[in-house]
C-alpha cells in the first residue's frame, strides 16, 4: 500500500488578520470569518466543519466539532509576505525575510524602456491596477496598436494582458521570458504573469491560458528534499510554476478547480509513494480579486462537495492536509492579498481522535511534518506536528 503525503492549498482562503497586519494595510481582514458573516445562513461546508474548520475560529454556518477525527489549527507566515510564491515556499520549508520588491507607482523606466527594446513594440499601463479592470480600460488601445498591457500590483508581479488574437500565446510568452531575464538583481520580482484575454470591446475576458514565470526557490525545499530520497512529487495545477519546476518528479497542469480536485483523486488513485501538493487557485484568481463574494462562497462550497471522495480516496498510510498560502478578502475594498492567518486542517485513517494544533509559529511547520512521516531529516525550518496526531 503506498503511503503518500497530500498538501491541498485552497488559494487565498485565510482565517483572520496577522497581528503584523498593519504593516500590509491589512487590519480587519478575515477572508473566511468576515465571508461568513456576509450571508445570513453564513458557509455552508459540511465536511470542513466535520474536519474541525469550526474549531479554528467563530464562522457563521460552521459549527465547533468535538468528534473530529483530524487536528485544526492555525499558522502563522513567517516571510514577510502575502503572495503566492513566498507563501507556497514557506509551506515547503523556505522562510524569506527579504520581501520581493513591488512597484506601486509602475516600473522604472530603464525597466520598460529595455523590455520595450527587447520585444520590438511599446507598452500600455506600466500602472497597479486589478486585472479584470485593467483590460476593459486599456484594451481597444491594445487591440488598434498591438502593444502589450504591462501592470502590477500589491504583489511581486509583472503582469503582460494581451489579446489572443492580436499577440499569439507564444509570443506573449516569449515576452515573459524576455521580462524574466530584465528583472533580475533589484528588480527579481516573484513573478512574471502572462495574462492572456479574448473578446470585444466592452466585454475583454481573461482566458485560462495565464502562464506564471517565477524565480527559483533560494535554497532546498522539502520537495527536492523528498525527491532526492527516491520518492514521487507530484505537482497539481500550478504547483510547477510557483517552484520554477524544481523538485518534482511529475507535473499536472489544470484548469478550472474542479480539475485540480478531479487530478488529485486520480493521483490518489495510482500515485507511488511521495508528495501530492495541489493548488486550487479559483478562491483567489476568480473570485478574491474580484471580490466576488457570492463566488468565492460558491467555490468553497464546490471543494466541500468533493471533500467526501477525497478522503474516500486516502488509504490507511496517506495523511491529508488542507491549508492556504495568504488570504485575500472579497469583502473589503481592496482586491489585493491580505496578510492573514491560514487554516491547518490535517487527517488521516489512523487518526483515532481529534486534536488541536494551536497557532504554529511558520508554515514551514508542514515540510518538517512530511521529512519526519517519510522517516527522513529535514535541515530547514519547522517542527512537526506528526507526534500531535497519532
């Protein structure tokens, strides 16, 4: 029977603000407490409250369960972050104090001015802006001089909209190659997102052809660590990207979240021994940023759904555990990441009664987790929770 370690990384669904949160412009986000309170009958999440998700925090909807067989709990990031790269590290046992740098007034000019150079046509924007918002406002300029919309925002980010007929998929990523070369030294964003979008005037839609060209992790993850000792790490949705495809033995590119959770039960299914790291990204890219709150409820309630085939699909060896990497509130004015708690959510079979983790001290608290239930050592950061569990 193989044993596996399966991390699902719901994207952007935090549980309450970071006491540092001030320093982020943060203060009163909760993205999971403050979605409860928007409805009146508050979540509905079933087989997260059975898991304990109602023991982590007061939410509307999700009652306390004191027969959970499982262990909740809370972490805290210790990266001075909220984006998706530094939080999915962090979770795979690297801590950067070091922030990437962001641009709230646009890029400096010898920036745009030698990625303009290198791609042989002149940029729009050079502006933060929502991404939604940004092609509505930018695209007819776009579409009439076939020059590239570039923006940023709160996040590490260098964001390239185009339309798919005007600038084809490849070359749209060929000049997210050529930015990932620029921005390097001062200027070594997290990211580099290509951000393709279809449609007509007054009605541009961002595709699902979004491509993200990320820097290596700085030093060892836990999936290099795991993958060095002969064992499977398999990457679902955009695992591959986030790592700059380090460490991973196998790499499963998808959709929309219903892929992503439909991936990682077949992985389930016929994986070897190893790590199953899933991102399910909709919660932030679809709904988050576009502080569509009924959405966002809409697609927890999705993955509640599927939750039961899940954990029917876990053997006795495997240990599940559900977390997030930042929040990202959909009720407050903004629509950038907030820095919040996450929730930690773990079971397995063997589990014979619940148990309450606490608040961890880093994220990375879940690389350690997996070095000790492969029976391996691990040098970063970290103490596991394993021995809490069984």
């Amino acid at each position: 029977m193989p044993r596996r370690f399966v991390i699902i990384v719901l994207d952007s669904v935090g549980i309450g603000e970071m006491p540092d949160s001030y320093l982020f412009g943060d203060q009163g986000s909760d993205t999971l407490g403050n979605l409860s309170r928007a409805f009146p009958d508050g979540l509905r999440l079933p087989n997260l409250a059975k898991l304990g998700l109602g023991n982590i925090a007061d939410l509307r909807g999700v009652p306390e369960e004191r027969n959970a067989r499982s262990g909740w709990g809370k972490c805290s990031e210790m990266s001075m972050a909220k984006d998706t790269t530094l939080g999915h590290w962090e979770i795979a046992g690297v801590i950067s104090q070091q922030p990437f740098p962001t641009y709230p007034h646009g890029f400096p000019p010898e920036i745009i001015e030698e990625f303009e150079k290198r791609i042989g046509r002149g940029t729009l924007g050079n502006i933060p802006a929502s991404g939604t918002e940004i092609i509505q406002k930018l695209g007819d300029e776009h579409v009439r001089t076939g020059k590239p919309i570039v923006y940023t925002s709160a996040d590490s980010v260098f964001q390239i909209a185009a339309h798919e007929e005007i600038v084809p998929l490849e070359e749209l990523y060929r000049m997210c190659r050529v930015a990932r070369e620029i921005l390097d030294g001062p200027h070594r964003v997290g990211r580099v997102i290509a951000r393709p979008f279809l449609g007509a005037s007054g009605n541009y839609t961002r595709t699902r052809n979004r491509k993200d060209f990320s820097v290596p992790p700085p030093s060892l993850t836990i999936l290099d660590v795991l993958k060095n000792a002969g064992l499977e790490t398999i990457g679902i949705g955009k695992i591959g990207d986030i790592f700059a495809h380090q460490g991973l033995t196998k790499e499963v590119p998808t959709g929309p979240n219903e892929k992503g959770i439909l991936a990682t039960i077949l992985e389930l299914h016929q994986a070897a021994d190893g790590l199953i790291f899933t991102n399910l990204v909709d919660t932030d890219m679809i709904y988050g940023h576009r502080n569509d709150v009924v959405g966002y409820r809409q697609c927890l309630e999705e993955f509640d759904g599927y939750l039961p085939r899940i954990l029917e699909a876990i053997n006795d060896e495997d240990v599940l555990c559900i977390t997030a990497d930042h929040g990202c509130d959909p009720t407050t004015p903004s629509t950038d990441h907030s820095r919040e708690y996450v929730p930690l959510l773990v079971t397995s079979k063997k589990m014979t009664r619940g148990v309450d983790l606490g608040t961890r001290a880093t994220f990375a608290d879940t690389a350690a987790t997996e070095a000790e239930f492969f029976r391996g050592s691990w040098p970063g950061p970290g103490k596991s929770y394993l021995s809490e569990l069984f």
